[in-house]
C-alpha cells in the first residue's frame, strides 16, 4: 500500500506540475495572441496612415502640378497678352507718328490736337501695361541682374528726353545733373534706367508748377539718385504706404493723375534686386524727394565727353558731289529749289516738262531726280515708268515732289521718296541726301503684323534705307537664302517659323548680318539666353520702338561704312571640282574677294602672283596634290608665311597629320558649312 500510495503522490505532483506548465503555456499563448493582436492593429493603423499619406501626397501633387499649370498658363498668358497688346499699341503710336511727319502741314490745327491727344493716351496705355507685366515678372522671379558697366549720363538724358514730352503742357523746369565722379557705374543698366524713369515719371504726374531736379552723385563707393520735384507732396502718414502694391496717395488730384500704383512699389523691389535701398521725404504743398542708394557700384573713371563735344556721325555724302535733276514745270518751284540747294552746294539742273526731264537724264546722268507729276507734254508717271524700263536709267532714284497724294503708286512704281507740297526745304535736303548716298544691301522686315512692316518700311525709307519685307519666318528664310540682306528686323511671335528658329537657322548656316529683335513678347532667362547667342540687338515694342529701329540701323551704316575703308580679304581656293568651287563663292560672297584655281600647280602659280591673304587647300588634285603644293608655297619666301586651310574630303586622323606636317595651318573636312568656313577664315587669318 505505501508503494501505491507514493505512486499516487507522485503522479498527483506530476499532474499539478504539468497543470502548472498548461496555465504557464495557456497564459504565455493569450499574450502572444494579445500581442499579435496589438500588431494586426498596429498594421492596420500603419496601413491606413500610409494611405492617408498617399492620398496627401497625391493631392499635394496634383496642388504642385496645378500650381505649377497655372504658373505656365500666367507667364503663357502674360507673354501672349504682351504681344498681342503691344504690337496693336506699336501700330496706334508709330501711325501717329507717320501722320504727324508725312501729314503734319496738312492737317488743321484740331486735327494735330486729336493726333496728339491719341498718341498721349496710346502711351499711358502702354506705360500701365508695362507696368503689371513688370511686377508680375518680378513677383514670379523671372528677372536676373545682368551686371555691367553703366553710364549715368546717357540713361539720364534719355529718361529726360521721355519724361520732356510729358511737361510740354505743363509750367514746370526739368533739370537733370550727374556729378563728378558718378559717370559709371557697375551695376544692372536696364533695371537702373527703369528705377529713374519711374521716379521721374512720378514727379512729372504730381508736379504743375516749378521744377524737377534728377542728379546721381557720388557717396564713397555708392551711388545715390535723387529725384525732387515742387509737386503737391505727400502726406506723413501715407508716408509708410506709398510703396505698396497699387497703394495711391488719396485726394482728387491723385486720381486725377491716374496710374495703377505700381511704379514706386516696381522701384522697391528692382532697389532691393540690386542690393540698395529707397527713402522717401515729402511736405505736403511743397514737393517730394527720393533717395535711392545702390551700394559699392561706382568705379573711378574719367568723365565722358558730353554729348556735343562728342564726334558727330560722318557725314553721308558731300553735297558738293551731288547733281539734281528737277523736272517741273513751275517756275516758282525752280527757283525755291534751285536756292535752297544751290546754298548747300548741289548742282541743280531744271526741266519743264517730262520729255525734257529724260533727255537730260541721259545727257548728264544726275544723281537723283526729282519729279513733279502733272506736267505738259510727258507726265510725271510716264517719266517714272520710262526711266524704271530703261536699263541705263533706272539705277537713278526719283523724289517724287507733287500736289498730288498717290503715294501708293508712286512707291509701286519705283519712287525713292514721295513728298507732297509745299514741303520743308530741310526735309527735301535730308531726303535728297539719303538717296544719294544709299545704305549697302538691302533691311529685311520680317512681322506677321502687316503695320508694323508698313510702319517699319516707311520709316526706314524715308532715312534712305532700301527695304523689303515678308510676313512669316518661313518666307525669310526662302528669301535670304537667295540673297541674304545687310540688315534683318525680326518679330519673334510668328505663326509656323517664329523669330528664335530664324534666328537659329541664319546663324547656323554662317550668315552674320545684324538683326534687330523687334518683338512685343515678354522676355524671359531663356529667350534672352537664346538672343545673345544668336547676336541680336533687341528692341520691344513700345513709343518709342521705331526711333530706335531707325537709330541702330544707322549705326550698321556708319560701322559699314567705316570697315569699308578697309581692305576686303583676298582668299585662294584651289578646288578641282566646278560644283565646290560654285559653292564655296556663294558661301563667301560679300566676306573676301574669292581668287580661284583648279589645279596644285595652278594654284601655286597663282599664289605667288596675287600673294593672297589666306588658301584653301583641296588635298586630291590633278597634276599637283595638294600636299605638294602646300609643301612647295611654304618652301618659298614670297608664300611661307601664307596661312594654308585644308578644304578636303579626306578625313581620317592619318590625312590630317600628314597635312598639318605639310604646312597647312588648319584642317576642314567636307561637307563644310557656311558659318564653320568663316569662322576658319577668319580665325587663320588673325593668326597673322
């Protein structure tokens, strides 16, 4: 019995001992359970989140990508909204100005008061666009500070020659002075100039009587421009809010000066881009005065020579050089002409009627003919055809001076010039020197906006200039690949081809004539970026758009006229093949006087005869390779130091080592394009 009785204690022990262990388990499981539990929901919190995070970030893209949207859509509709204002605009002002000088002695004196009160509006049009399209590039950071060197006198005297216009009516003194030592400054010019004349301008609007004084000076290494007027002041609690966004300082007068409060909150932000700052001091009555300070900016240089004191311009022609043929048939006209001329040192021949007028244009060979239309015998427009089909005539140009308003058909038939009577004897000795001294080549005006081609082409005319024009960039390109002109005016919005890939393509195939960017688009980095390289010379559409058309094409003139007084270069081309020798001419027509020769020995000969500038080098050649030749010019005195281009279709790196141990001083494969040739050219020629 004790046996089994242990044997029972035994198992009982053993039975609490493995209960002990299920409660132990049962318990370690529950927890497990628990914690597996606290993990699903854990999972289920952390899925959840992960989706609230997706959808966040989905919507925050789609906010990006909206905002973005909309941030494309706004610089889109701004530029779009810049042209197509601008350009309109451009038209009003430049047709006003066109009838003012081709009109001005005709019209009444109501009729010049409506022109101008038009041109007046049409330019505070387009100051208020300005000025949104500014801030709204300046709010966007779309605007960079290009630095360069700036002088203070020409941005004064041109911000005064804009804000003049606007005092004509009004009894107050604009006086403008850059002191000693603020002639230059290191600075953004654009940013700069638009800074003074928004001051100016501001002054200009709030002044009726007494004076505005713009000066820059020197403070240290600072400069400071200061703009004080006698104007109706400001006052000292508006102080702090005058260079707030469309803030205007409150009263009758203010609103009657009009304006979109934006030009002293753009001075503000464009001081701050240049690193300055902008003060403010006003007495209400008594006048008003900004301070602005550009730090550092200024450099010691010696002051430029004023304006007047400057060369003037060279002169176009001599007038003692210049015979006029006048064919008209009144007397009284004959003798004002024959004076007026005869003064300035022109020879003056007459004749009364048509059939005389084209005897002595062959007899004498004038240099320009000025043409009345109703007269006996023979017409003016009979005169005009007959001379335009006569092949030793129609070279002569033709001032078409008549009572008669046919400008239309006087420009289809041939004219160089129409002017109605009575006309301004200066005008007539202006027009009558630039027809005898006429530019090089021809300006080619390429705008889908037919008037501002009409504008351009008028204007252009009138100072001498020989203009054509097309409507699209596709035309142009058509057109210059036939003849390239001296001068390319340029729109940049055109339909199909636009300006940039004109641009682009001219550059590309080696043309280098100077283009004038005549556009109404908002400009951005880019489209700057893209200008520069393609060399151009940018204008925007604005009142003032045509007068600077103008100007830098005579500046073109005068830097034409002046390198013509140097030697073209002489460059050697010895090219076997008749089509590589056709197309290099025609790539270098107008760039060197092209001397030819087919073979080695040929060109061997010819090069030490003319003694050219520089050769090209074809390397196959019959009876001498090009090799040979090129090693036979350096082994004589006379050509040695001639540089020699290899021009072949030989292009592994061997036949290039062999031509530079040859002599030759540089290495061209073919094909070879326009622009890479001239480059070429005109780099071995600098070797020299």
């Amino acid at each position: 019995m004790s046996d089994l009785a242990e044997e029972n204690e035994r198992l009982q022990k053993e039975l609490s001992r493995q209960k002990r262990l299920a409660t132990r388990a049962l318990a370690s499981y529950q927890q497990r359970a628990l914690q597996m539990e606290l993990i699903r929901q854990q999972n289920e919190d952390l899925d959840r989140l992960a989706a609230d995070l997706a959808r966040a970030k989905r919507v925050a893209e789609d906010r990006a990508r909206e905002v973005e949207e909309a941030a494309r859509l706004k610089s889109e509709f701004l530029a779009n909204f810049s042209h197509e204002i601008r350009t309109p605009l451009n038209g009003i002002i430049g047709y006003c100005d066109l009838l003012g000088q081709e009109e001005g002695e005709r019209l009444t004196a109501h009729g010049r008061r409506d022109l101008t009160t038009i041109r007046r509006n049409a330019k505070t049009l387009l100051a208020l666009i300005n000025d949104i399209l500014d801030l709204s590039k300046i709010e966007s950071g779309q605007i960079d500070v290009i630095t360069e060197d700036v002088k203070l006198p020409d941005i004064f005297e041109e911000c005064a020659d804009t804000v003049r216009e606007r005092l004509k009516n009004k009894e107050v003194e604009l006086r403008v002075v850059v002191e000693e030592g603020a002639d230059i400054a290191r600075t953004d010019g654009l940013k700069l100039r638009q800074i003074l004349l928004n001051l100016m301008t501001n002054a200009v609007k709030f002044t009726e009587l007494g004076e505005i004084h713009a000066r820059a000076r020197r403070v240290g290494d600072d400069l400071e421009l200061v703009v004080e007027d006698t104007g109706v002041g400001i006052p000292a609690e508006q102080l702090e809010s005058i260079f707030e966004k469309f803030r205007q300082v409150d009263g009758s007068f203010t609103r009657t000066a009009g304006g979109t409060g934006l030009g002293l909150a753009i001075v503000r932000e464009l001081t701050r881009l240049l690193g300055g700052r902008v003060e403010v001091d006003s007495v209400l009555g008594r006048g008003t005065t900004f301070h602005v300070t550009l730090p550092g900016v200024l450099r010691e240089t010696e002051r430029p020579a004023r304006r007047e004191e400057a060369g003037s311009e060279p002169a176009l022609r001599g007038s003692g050089d210049t015979h006029v043929l006048l064919v008209d048939d009144d007397p009284l006209i004959q003798a004002l002409v024959r004076s007026r001329l005869g003064a300035d040192g022109m020879k003056v021949t007459t004749a009364v009627d048509g059939a005389e007028g084209l005897r002595l244009m062959r007899s004498t060979s004038p240099d320009v003919v000025i043409l009345d239309i109703r007269m006996p015998k023979l017409d003016g427009w009979s005169v005009l055809s007959a001379m335009k089909s006569d092949p030793q005539l129609a070279r002569i140009p033709v001032i078409i001076l008549s009572v008669e308003e046919e400008r239309g058909r006087g420009f289809s038939l041939g004219a160089f010039e129409y002017l109605v009577k009575p006309v301004e004897p200066d005008r007539l000795v202006s027009v009558i020197s630039s027809a005898v001294s006429p530019t090089s080549g021809e300006v080619l005006v390429v705008d889908d906006d037919a008037d501002t081609r009409d504008i351009v082409q008028r204007r252009l005319r009138a100072e001498g200039f020989d203009v054509s024009h097309v409507a699209n960039g596709e035309d142009a390109l058509l057109r210059m690949r036939v003849s390239p002109p001296s001068l390319l005016v340029l729109d940049l919005v055109m339909p199909g081809v636009d300006g940039f890939e004109v641009l682009s393509r001219i550059r590309a195939a080696g043309h280098e004539f100077p283009v004038v960017v005549l556009t109404g688009k908002e400009l951005d980095d880019v489209d700057r970026a893209r200008l520069r390289e393609g060399l151009a010379r940018v204008i925007q559409k604005h009142g003032r758009s045509m007068e600077e058309v103008v100007d830098e094409a005579k500046r073109f003139v005068i830097r034409r006229r002046e390198l013509q007084t140097t030697r073209v270069p002489r460059v050697l081309y010895v090219e076997d093949v008749a089509q590589n020798r056709d197309i290099v001419r025609r790539y270098l027509r107008g760039v060197v006087e092209l001397l030819e020769a087919e073979d080695g020995e040929e060109g061997v000969d010819v090069a030490r005869r003319e003694r050219p500038d520089l050769i090209l080098m074809d390397l196959s050649l019959p009876r001498m390779d090009g090799w040979t030749a090129t090693r036979t010019l350096r082994g004589d005195a006379a050509t040695a130091q001639i540089p020699v281009v290899a021009l072949t279709a030989h292009a592994s790196a061997e036949d290039r080592e062999r031509a530079l141990g040859a002599g030759c001083s540089d290495y061209l494969t073919k094909p070879v394009e326009r622009g890479q040739l001239v480059r070429a050219i005109r780099k071995n020629l600098n070797r020299t």
